[in-house]
C-alpha cells in the first residue's frame, strides 16, 4: 500500500508490559475516534459526579430515621442503612472514579497531550472498581427495601409488649400482629399496613423513599460504569490523538 494507506500496524507498549499489535487508522479517522470517546467520557464523568453525590445524601438521610436524631444515638437503624453502602459503595468509589474519567474527558476530547492508550486502560480499570461498588449498593439497597425498616411495633400477645426488630420479615409466626404479612416484600404494596411500625413516625414510607432513590442511582451508576468500560477498551484499543502522535507509518 502507497503512503495514502488508511490503516497501518503499530505496536503499542501498554501498563504492565504488556506489548499489543494493533490496527491504527490514519490521523483524520484517529481524530475522530478520540473526539467520540473523549466526548463519551464527558458525558458519563459528571453524571456519575452527581449520582455518586446523591447516593452518598440518600444515604445519610437513611442514617436518621424518620428525620430524627435520636433513633441514630440509640442504635435503632436499619442494618442495610447502618452498613452504608450508599456512602463507600455508590458514592466514594464512584466519585473517585467520575473525577478521573471527567479529567480524561476534558483532555482528550480536543485531542490534547492526554496520555492515550495509559489514560484509557486505567479508566476502563477504574470503571471496573465502580461497577462492583454500584452493584454492591444495589443488592444491599434491595435487600433493605424488601425487608423493611427497623422499628418499634407491638409483639404484645407473645408477652413481649412493644418491641424493636423487623416487622415485615418473615418470622415463622412469631410476629402476632394481624397486619403483618408474612411475604417480605408484599408490604411495599399494602401503605394500610405501614403504621404496624409506632416509632419511628412515618419510618416505612422514610425507607422505601430513600431505598428506591439508592436503587435507582445505583442501578444507573451500574449502566454508566458499563459504557466507561467499553469506551475504555476501545480507547485502548484504537488510541487517543493518533493525529497528534505523528503520522503512522503506511505498510508497502
């Protein structure tokens, strides 16, 4: 092929001396191939900014049930809440991550001196981190919401009187009240059942508000995650700023 060839082989030395062969595209094509990665990057850098910002609210929020302080001092918090998964698990992870992959972002998009191929592996390799740390907060998020919040509610007829545990989870009938139901999610679609929990006031529907935000932030985190992941790879793959590089070296 003459020097007007589109394609040429290149080695590339990538992190842990790893050395690939890979098929490059002429500087114009490569130019375009870092603005459409770079651009990704962009997009999902400050959106998992702010979902991670989010995650790490709803679950403070979780910290203090039914708003009031007390019940935080006393010890009486959801288990799934208490773990905070919201915090390190959706929130500090992905922000560390969303602030390398905004940085990248920014800095190769215009096709700027933004490291290639060594920016690219260590995002798809970060990416990876808050993807675990996403589905983690999903799973334990999940688990709260269908189990139910950590109350006081009235176990009188087995001489127990009022007391604190999980209302809402299946006992194996120790729990008398009538308006328990022994499904373990069935009670996110029965509000009559929710005042079975005296204290703390309005907990359930405090729970299932804030359990369904860090679902649904985290479930989104995990998408996010995902495409970073593949745009790193192929940021890896294909190269950032071949143009700026220098011109590849056209096969005969």
């Amino acid at each position: 092929m003459g020097a007007a060839s589109i394609y040429s082989l290149r080695t590339e030395l990538l992190p842990g001396g790893c050395c690939w062969l890979t098929l490059v595209t002429s500087p114009s094509v490569a130019a375009r191939q870092a603005m459409c990665v770079g651009r990704c990057s962009r997009i999902v850098g400050p959106c998992l900014l702010v979902l991670g910002t989010l995650s790490v609210i709803a679950n403070i929020l979780l910290l203090f049930p039914g708003g009031d302080w007390k019940y935080l001092a006393d010890g009486h918090i959801t288990k799934q809440a208490k773990v905070m998964p919201g915090i390190w698990g959706g929130g500090i992870t992905v922000l560390l991550v969303a602030t390398h992959i905004t940085a990248v972002g920014w800095r190769c998009a215009g096709c700027s001196d933004c490291g290639t191929r060594r920016n690219a592996f260590l995002s798809a390799v970060l990416s990876k981190l808050a993807l675990l740390g996403s589905t983690v907060c999903f799973i334990l998020s999940g688990v709260g919401l269908t189990n139910g919040p950590l109350c006081l509610y009235n176990a009188s007829e087995h001489g127990r009187g009022p007391t604190w545990g999980y209302p809402f989870l299946d006992t194996g009938g120790e729990v008398s009240d009538n308006r328990v139901l022994a499904s373990a999610d069935y009670f996110l679609y029965k509000p009559d059942t929710w005042d079975t929990c005296l204290e703390p006031v309005g907990i359930v529907a405090w729970n299932v508000t804030f359990f369904s935000l860090l679902l649904l932030v985290s479930a989104t985190e995990m998408v996010l995650a995902s495409v970073q992941i593949l745009n790193g790879c192929v940021g890896c793959l294909c190269g950032f700023c071949e143009g700026k590089q220098g011109r590849p070296t056209p096969l005969d």
